[in-house]
C-alpha cells in the first residue's frame, strides 16, 4: 500500500457555501451572504444592505443545515474517513461582539460532530471560512482592527471547549494568504472601502489590507496556544490557497519573477505560521511596497509561541507567468496566468495539472517537513442530471485519479501526506461565481442558481468510485 493505513480519505465543504438557513434559529448576516450570484462572463456583487433585487446564493446553498444527517450518511457510504467543515461565526456569535453564544447555534454543531462520531468520520474544522460577522466589518472595518483579535478568540474559546471531545484538527483560517490580494478583502479581511461594487474589483488599500493580515496572523498564534492549553491533544494546521508557479519561459527574468511571487503568495503566510516569524524576504517586500506593519514585540513572540503542527492546502491548478508579454490568459482560482500550452483547461478556464501537485508536495514538504493534508482539490462542471436520476461525470472521475496518482508518486518520494479531502464533495455554491452549476460533487444537489429545486440529493457515478478508492486505500483507480 502506498499511503499509510489510517489516510484521512474524505471531502470538504464550506458553512457559507453549504449550509444555508442563512439567519435561522438566531444566526446572523455574514460577509458572503452579501454577495450576490454571478456567472463566468458576469461578476458577483456586494451589497452590505442585501438588496433584494438581487439573489444572494447563500441564503439557501445546498440546505445542509436540514439535510446534515441524510448528507453525512451519504459521506459514511462513500467510506469518509474524514470530513473538512467549517463553523459559522455567525451561528455562535451572530454580531460578532454579543455578550454571550448563540445555544441554538452551539446546539447544530454539536448535532453535526455526534452524526460524524457515529460514522467514524474524523471531522477537520476551519474555524472561520470565509464568514465573518458583518456587524464586525460595518463596525470594526473587519481585520484591520486588533479588537476583533480577541472577538476572534473569545469565540474559539467557546467551541474549543464546547467541542473538545469531538473535534482534533483544527484549521484556524481558510486561504489564509488569500488577503495578500484585493480580490479577498470583504471575504477574508472583512474589509470594505467605498465605492465597491464587485467582488472581483474592490477598492483597496494595501496597507490596510496587509496589515489586516497581519492581525489574522497574530489571532490564529493566540487561538494555537489556547486551544493547546484546553486539550493538549489538540492539532492545529495552516490554509494555504498554493497557486503553484511556473515560468512560461526559460529566460532568467522569469525564473526570478515566479520565485519572488511563489516566495510571497505560497511561503510567506505558512512560514509565519510554521516557523513562527516573518521571513526576510517578506519584510523586504514590506519595506519596499512602503507597507508600515503593525506588529509589536509581544505579537512577534505570539507568533513564535503559536505556531501550527501540520500543513494543508488547496490545490486546483498551476500558473504561468512572464516578464514578456503573451496575448492568452487562463482563468483560476483567486487568480489566473497566462495560457500553458502543455495543460488542458475546465470549462472555466481554470489548467488542469496533476503533475503540479506532486511538484507541489515535494516542495512543501522539503520546506517544512511537517505533515500535509491536501484540503482542497476538485473540478467545477457542468453536470446533466439524467431522467432515470443519475449523473455521469467521466471528467471528474478523470480529474481525480490523475491527481490521485501524482499523489502516490509523491508519497513515493516521501512526502508525509496524511489526508485528502476532495471540494465540494455534495454539490455547493462557488465562491467565484456564485453559481450552483458550477459543479464539483460526488453528489448532486437538485437546485439551480436561484435556489429553484427540490434539493434532493442524488449519487453520480463518481460517487461509486470513489467508495473504490477509499475502500481500496488508493489501490483502485480504474
């Protein structure tokens, strides 16, 4: 056998992406449920006051909120040995600042974490995923004030004792590196600067945004060490949305360029977190954007005391980049490149390559020598639900061993790889676009992009192969 006996085989979603019941039983407005639907050629919207001419997807996502116990028996069929979730914020503290937890809230977690124990599903929660309050960002202009550092841990403290005998792996920020771009200030900073319209084009102010980064960084060090002070068996790990790098050529300028951004947008924030402080390139970087970080003496030994135990990261394509220009671009996650003429593409634009993950793993591993948990991997399609209620996906089932197959090659090489949570394993909204269509499930949600449907839940054929491949610790592919 390739990967170790007790692999974490298992699926991934987000509470924003899935949950729906967006303010049932006592929860509050988050920072997704202000964005609204959107398309490939058309771009979301945010609108802080929900605008009812508009539809706000997360409103009803894919209802796992009434679905939870019929969703996690799909997951236990399919063989799940784990099951990366996230908690709202909004469900446990619905303004972010109320004096006392919302029960109600409490009481649907709990709920969740009892379904999965009687399963075996080892549950891996993001404590915050793309959900903060928005009375935190309306008050507090979200991250880029230190209060909402300790609002932060007061809520952790909350579920870390609430959930102890539940929950092991903690993930305290998804993508945390994310905010390193502008495109991640409402969603991951809780930031929000006048005159945004689109989630794709919002204002910005650098070091606003870097410094609320900052702040994420210092809470997430605060919420390792009390989590390891309420159970010491707690496990704490990194988020890193790795946007692997090549240069479209050979030429020296372009190795240069992709080393400096891959050191930036994949290292910096996991070395922060792994390695306790800031590396030296990163201040350079800060001290020529003129970037004046706030970070005292007190925070930078925070930052040593609460580093993290594992690595995880999501992994959907590689880019390319040039200091020569080039006319055809890609499309991606949180960004995009220029066109690699040696890699296929999804329907949305978004490189298709397996290769990069192996890569990806040897280079992350040779960096930190920690465990790895791949927490995200998947492809976004357009799936035909047939009469007879099934659904053929050939193309994900593809995807999916060839990823599956550079990972075993990377063990091979001896990457500590310890867990593989595909996205989006029942059908849910895309943070991209908004959309239901764009779809990455091994089960399909009956419902469109305005929430029209029954809901059901109905099984593709890469729901039956991939139980194979858990079954078969990912001996069996075919």
């Amino acid at each position: 056998m390739t990967f170790c006996k007790d692999f974490l085989w298992g699926g991934a979603t987000a509470a924003n992406q899935f949950e729906g019941a967006y303010l049932e039983d006592g929860k509050g407005l988050n920072v997704s449920d202000v964005i609204t639907v959107g398309s490939h050629q058309s771009p979301r919207r945010i609108s802080l006051e929900m605008d009812e001419k508009y539809f706000f997807p997360s409103k009803k996502a894919s209802d796992f909120y009434h679905h939870y116990k019929e969703d996690i028996a799909l997951l236990a069929e399919m063989n799940f040995k784990s099951y990366r979730m996230s908690i709202a914020w909004t469900r446990i503290y619905p303004n972010g600042d109320d004096e006392f937890p919302n029960e109600k809230g409490l009481l649907f977690y709990e709920n969740v974490f009892k379904e999965l124990k009687k399963y075996n599903i080892e549950p891996i929660v993001t404590i915050s995923h793309n959900e903060m309050p928005l009375n935190i960002v309306k008050k507090y202009n979200g991250w880029t004030n230190k209060k909402v550092i300790d609002l932060y841990v007061k809520y952790c403290e909350v579920i870390f004792n609430r959930y102890k005998e539940y929950v092991k792996y903690w993930l305290p920020f998804n993508e945390i590196n994310n905010l390193l771009l502008p495109l991640s200030n409402l969603i991951q900073g809780g930031i929000y600067l006048k005159g945004t319209v689109y989630f794709n084009d919002q204002k910005d102010e650098p070091e606003l945004r870097l410094n609320a980064l900052n702040n994420i960084l210092i809470a997430s060090a605060k919420a390792v060490k009390l989590g390891r002070k309420i159970n010491p068996n707690f496990h704490f790990g990194t988020m890193i949305c790795h946007i692997t790098r090549y240069p479209r050529t050979c030429h020296p300028d372009d190795n240069l360029l992709v080393q400096k951004n891959d050191l930036i947008h994949n290292c910096m924030c996991s070395d922060v977190m792994l390695k306790g402080e800031y590396p030296f390139y990163a201040i350079k970087y800060f001290e020529k954007s003129k970037i004046h970080l706030h970070l005292n003496d007190e925070e930078k030994q925070i930052l040593k005391e609460g580093t993290c135990d594992f690595y995880t990261f999501s992994y959907y394509q590689s880019i390319t980049e040039s200091t020569l220009k080039f006319e055809d671009e890609t499309s991606g996650n949180i960004m995009g490149g220029i066109k690699n003429p040696y890699l296929k593409e999804t329907d949305w634009n978004w490189p298709i390559d397996p290769v990069g993950l192996r890569y990806t793993l040897l280079k992350v591993y040779d960096r930190y020598r920690v465990p790895i948990m791949i927490t995200e991997n998947g492809i976004g399609c357009i799936d035909k639900l047939e009469k007879d209620k099934t659904v053929h996906d050939p193309y994900r089932i593809e995807y999916l061993r060839d990823h599956i197959i550079e990972m075993k090659k990377a063990v091979e090489d001896g990457v500590d790889l310890i867990g593989y949570t595909a996205w989006g394993c029942i059908d849910l909204v895309s943070v991209s676009t908004g959309e239901m269509k764009k779809r990455y499930g091994f089960v399909y949600v009956d419902a469109d992009d305005y929430g029209n449907g029954t809901y059901n839940r109905y099984k593709k054929d890469s729901f039956y192969w991939y139980k194979k491949v858990i079954a078969s610790n990912g001996e069996d592919l075919d």
